[in-house]
C-alpha cells in the first residue's frame, strides 16, 4: 500500500527543492486545419502532466488551436521566473497566490480585465478566490486553477473510542496529544507539512495564524505582533519541543500524507483535498477513519488560497484568452472541461460557485469529507492578502527557515517575533 501511495503522490503536484530539470512537450498532435501556425507557449508544474496533455489535445481541437506545453520539473516557481527574467515567450501558466502580483509588477504578466465574460467569471467566484486571483487595485488576474483551504483533520475512530472530543483550541489539542501519548495511542500524536516549501509550513503556519485571529501584516503591509500570532509560534514548538510530533517531521516527503496515511497519528494540519487521499482504502491503511473538523482557534478561520493560470505580457489576448478560460472556467461549450475533471478526480475544490454546487461534484466530495464542515471552513477562511506585496516571498521563506529553527529550541518568543517584524520592515524599504 506504502508503495501504491509513493507512486500516486509522486504523479500528483510535487514540487522538489532545488532541481533545475526541466521536460518539455513540443506542440501536441497535429494541429487541425485552420489552426495559427505560432503556438501559444504554455509551462506548467508537475501535477498530472501527462492529463494536462490531454486537455491540451481537447483544447486544441475544441478551438482549432495550437499550443506548445512544457513542463516544469523541480521548483516551479524560481524556475519559472529565471525563464522570464531571459526573455522566454511565454502566453500562459500556472502561479501561486503570491506570484501574481510580483509577476505582473515586474511586466512578465498582464491582467484580464475587459475581456469577454470577466464580469460574469469575476461575480460567480467565492470572496476568498477573487482575492487571490486580483491584483492590489482590484483587476483580475488569471483565472483560477484550483482552490483550496488548510484543514484540521483527525483519526475519527481514535477519538470515538477514547472518548475525547474534536479539540476547539489550541491549548485543548495540546492536552489531548499529551494524553495521547502518554497512554501509549500514539507516539506522535500530531502531524503536518512543517517542510521549506511554500504549500508546506507556509500554509500551515498561515492556517493556524488565521484560526487563532493573528492579523499577521495589516493593511498597510506592516508585521503585526500580537498575543494570537505568539500562541501559534509557542503552539508549533511545544509540539516539537515534547515529543507530540516525528522528530523527521520537517522532512517528511510529500507533505506529510504518507506519513498521516499510514496510521501512526491522531490528529493532522493538511491541504483539503490530501482527505480524499488519506480515505482512500487503496491509498490509505485509515480510509473511512478519517474527519475534517473546523480549525481549532478563538477565530476557527483558516488560510484559503486559489492558483491560477496567467497571461503573459505579450500573449495574444484573444487566443490566450479562449485558454485561461478553457482550462480555468467554462470553454466556449458551457462545460467546466478541466475544473470539474480536477475535482472528481482528485478533490481538488474550484474558485467557482456555479462548479462547487454541481451534483455531481457535491456527490463526490460527500463520498470523503464532511462537506457542511468544509462549507462552513471555507466561510471562514481569510485569503491572504499580503501576498499580493512583491516581496513577500522571500519574506516568507525567511520565516519558514526562521521558523523552522526557532521549533527546534534557537532563541525564545520575542526574538523570532523581532526577527519576523525586522525583515517585513526591511523588504518593504528595499523594494520601494
């Protein structure tokens, strides 16, 4: 089972430090007979290529189209921005919440609006996605690749037997994975993605911040400390710091699924969509087992966050344009070709009120998570909004390194909380 899950995870979204490798798709098929002889230029991460492929080919011959697909094997996003900072041709592909306003700041990216349908497109998505697909002034961005939230997920069957209630706060799940261990249940009671990756500690720790009510930056960009931002950081270390999590847990492969999946823990912090694997009996040695509950926290919010399909700068806005919508929305057809395929396939929730309230769609998601739970988190949740300043990921790779350390023992509370407010202030000088 171990191995069957390896293999899945490695075919899904998988994002490897470091590498620089790169596989590339020439132009797919032949091309149908009224298509432009120019190929629109699009790279992409390693999620399922080989059915990006496809939908390319359907793309293609829906539009008597062209296109030339690459993929990206390795760290998508810096790789990505060496290709545009030489001049790679480039007229769309994937990007994370916090690349979009850095990508269209530095010219390599255009935004939608006045095109065809963007009024329509931009009043059908939840508030959380349009946040994360809109620049600072407002304008629409992309379109959304797929959406999604931190979830607080937990071994149903651990809890009902032991007779112990979902905890509510973090000082409540604390206790019960003291408990836990103590009575031999668990040796690591908790689990989670506490990785150097951006879907890894940066979204857990955003997640948790946002469940307490930390603001984290406010309005004006400026790091906020506060009491809720200090009991997530002080929460994490003490998770650490008493043996409640792996002692390998910062280097987990795969964000930790594997990990949760095999049995060995109660509780876990995870992307949503990871509960359809972690149910799955093929996947999982605790399918069926498993619930999603609201966040712990004084707030219960959580972080929620939509990728998106770009446009490049100097892309043929019309054609682009019929592909940001094809892959993204709805195609000239009316049919959701791709968003709905991600989701029966994979779980993986859509920007789109219209796709999430799809029957089909609803029947799916029921199949393997609480899905009024989830509604209600998605209510909840709180995009994150500074993202949307330009340096903000190095920011947040600072933290995650700092963060990281300081979970190991380095240093107390207010120097980790100094050293957070004293890059926020010096990034944004740098970048003005």
């Amino acid at each position: 089972m171990s191995d069957k899950l390896d293999r899945f995870l490695a075919s899904r979204r998988r994002v490897l430090q470091g590498g620089a490798a790169l596989g590339a798709f020439g132009a797919l098929g032949g091309r149908a007979l009224a298509a432009p002889s120019e190929p629109i230029d699009f790279i992409g991460w390693q999620f399922q290529p080989q059915m990006v492929e496809e939908n390319v080919a359907i793309f293609m011959d829906l539009y008597d189209e062209n296109v030339s697909y690459e993929l990206v094997s390795g760290d998508y996003h810096p790789i990505a921005e060496t290709k545009l900072i030489g001049g790679q041709k480039i007229d769309m592909l994937y990007a994370e919440e916090d690349r979009v306003s850095r990508w269209h700041t530095a010219g390599w990216t255009r935004d939608v609006e006045g095109l065809p349908n963007v009024e329509e497109i931009k009043s059908g998505l939840f508030p959380a996605s349009l946040s994360s697909l809109s620049l600072p002034d407002g304008r629409l961005a992309g379109m959304p690749y797929y959406s999604g939230h931190l979830a607080f997920l937990y071994n149903g069957e651990t809890l009902d037997e032991t007779g112990t209630d979902v905890p509510a706060s973090f000082e409540s799940l604390l206790d019960a994975c003291r408990k836990f261990k103590k009575d031999g249940v668990s040796d690591a009671p908790f689990n989670g993605a506490w990785g150097q990756k951006w879907p890894e500690l940066s979204w857990s720790i955003f997640g948790s911040w946002y469940a307490e009510g930390a603001k984290v930056f406010d309005e004006e960009g400026n790091f906020v400390d506060e009491p809720e931002l200090r009991t997530v950081l002080e929460f994490y270390r003490t998770l650490y710091t008493e043996g409640l999590v792996a002692q390998d847990i910062m280097t987990q492969p795969n964000e930790g699924v594997p990990a949760f999946s095999s049995g060995r823990h109660v509780f876990c912090f995870m992307h949503d969509y990871n509960q359809n694997v972690v149910n799955n009996p093929e996947l999982s040695q605790i399918a069926g087992k498993v619930r999603n509950a609201l966040m712990p926290g004084k707030a219960q919010s959580t972080f929620a966050w939509t990728a998106c399909y770009l446009m490049g700068a100097e892309a043929d806005a019309e054609r682009v344009w019929n592909m940001l919508q094809f892959f993204g929305g709805k195609a000239s057809d009316g049919e959701y070709h791709v968003c709905k395929k991600w989701a029966l396939a994979f779980g993986l929730g859509s920007g789109h009120k219209e796709l999430m309230a799809d029957p089909e769609v609803v029947a799916s998601f029921r199949t393997w998570r609480d899905l009024d739970v989830t509604n209600a988190q998605i209510e909840k949740a709180t995009a994150r909004r500074i993202a949307k300043e330009i340096w903000f990921p190095e920011w947040d790779m600072f933290m995650m390194q700092q963060v990281q350390e300081y979970i190991r023992g380095a240093g107390d509370t207010d120097e980790i909380v100094g050293k957070l407010a004293e890059q926020a202030t010096s990034l944004k000088a740098a970048y003005q």
